[in-house]
C-alpha cells in the first residue's frame, strides 16, 4: 500500500530453515524469488537461513514498524498471500477491539435495545 505514491515496505526478510521439514514451502518460495523482486523493484527482499528454526516473515516499514508472521508448515501459495498482504499493508499498528466500540457521555435513559426487547406492551 502506498500513501501519496509512496510504498510504506521498505525491507521484507524470509527466514528459513535449509533442511527443516517446515521450511519446504519457504523453499520454494525463495527460488522463485528473483521474479518476485523485479516485479517490485522498490522493495528490498533478503533471504536469511538459520539451522534448526522455523520460517517466518518479517517487513519493515519506513515508519520504523516492523510485522512478523510465521509461516511455518504453509505452502508456497500461502506464503505468497502473506507477502503480498505485507507489502499491502500501511506500517502501523494493528488495532484490535477488545471492548464496546460505542462510547457515550449521557447513556440512554430508556437503557440499551436488544433484539428480544417486547414492544407490545407499550401500546
């Protein structure tokens, strides 16, 4: 994704394992890599091994945010999902509601509508 023109991934690093069984579709994924980079030309995209650990995703933004997603035991079009959600996404927070999102000053006299609330009886 890109704010006034300007892509927000800046660095997308893959690390796998080279013999790990959870590595396989990070395995080929990175051989067809080159193709990948020249399709985005802006973003620099590194391959890291580390023996014995599984492969996971990690994009740094120009904001200084960083994501990381594991992808251990994904298929190569899995993978492939998640890198393109990575590059698509703005470098910030990730928001997650946990409580009401509708915050009010005065709350409703009458109380809250619910949808087994029986109106009958007001007639």
């Amino acid at each position: 994704m890109s704010k006034a023109g300007i892509p927000q991934l800046k660095n997308l690093f893959l690390y796998y394992c080279k013999h790990g069984g959870s590595s396989k579709g990070m395995r080929e994924v990175i051989s067809a890599l080159p193709a990948f980079q020249q399709s985005h030309p802006h973003l620099t995209v590194e391959a890291r091994s580390g023996d014995g650990s599984h492969p996971y995703l990690k994009a740094e933004y120009i904001t200084g945010y960083s994501k990381v997603i594991s992808v251990r035991n994904y298929t190569p079009e899995q993978i492939q999902w998640y890198m393109s959600f990575l590059r698509d996404s703005h470098g910030g927070k990730s928001y997650t509601w946990t409580k009401d999102r509708l915050k009010t000053i005065r709350p409703s006299i009458q109380g809250q509508w619910n949808p087994y609330l029986d109106l009958s009886e007001t007639k």
